[in-house]
C-alpha cells in the first residue's frame, strides 16, 4: 500500500508539471502573437498605402498592356498594300 501511494504521488506530481508546462507555452504563445500583432501594427502604420496600391495599380496596367499586344495580331505593312491594290 505504501509504495502505491508514493507512485500515486509522484503521478500527481507529473501531471501538475504538464499541466504547469501547458499554461506556460500558453502564455509564452499568446505574448509572440501580442508581439507579432504590435509589430505589425507598426509596420503598417508607417506604410503609405496610397503610395503602394498606385505602384500596384500601375504594374497591372503595364501586365495587362503586355498581354493584349501579345494577343493582338498586328497587320503588317504588305498586307494594307495588297489590301489597298484589291
């Protein structure tokens, strides 16, 4: 009965250090995301967003330039002649 009871005990002892060991990684988690957050935050704060979403706007209508001369079939200069001789 004795040893029971001191395996019982040091069961309890383990299962407080886990459950210790969970609260601790809890709140070591939640102050790396309140870090992450303000961080953040700050960043975002000094970024100028008008400023980015032109450069963003601006290289769109570049891309979408690029793609329609790409699938636009130019006439070349011999094709208006034969055109214009018809």
């Amino acid at each position: 009965m004795d040893t029971f009871l001191k395996c019982n005990h040091h069961g309890k002892e383990i299962n407080e250090q886990l459950k210790s060991s969970k609260k601790e990684r809890r709140k070591l988690a939640e102050r790396v995301m309140i870090t992450r957050l303000s961080l953040y935050n700050t960043r975002m704060q000094k970024c100028d967003h008008t400023k980015l979403y032109n450069k963003i706007s601006d290289k769109n209508v570049k891309l979408v330039r690029e793609r329609l001369t790409q699938t636009i079939i130019w006439p070349f200069e011999d094709d208006e002649i034969v055109e214009s001789l018809d």
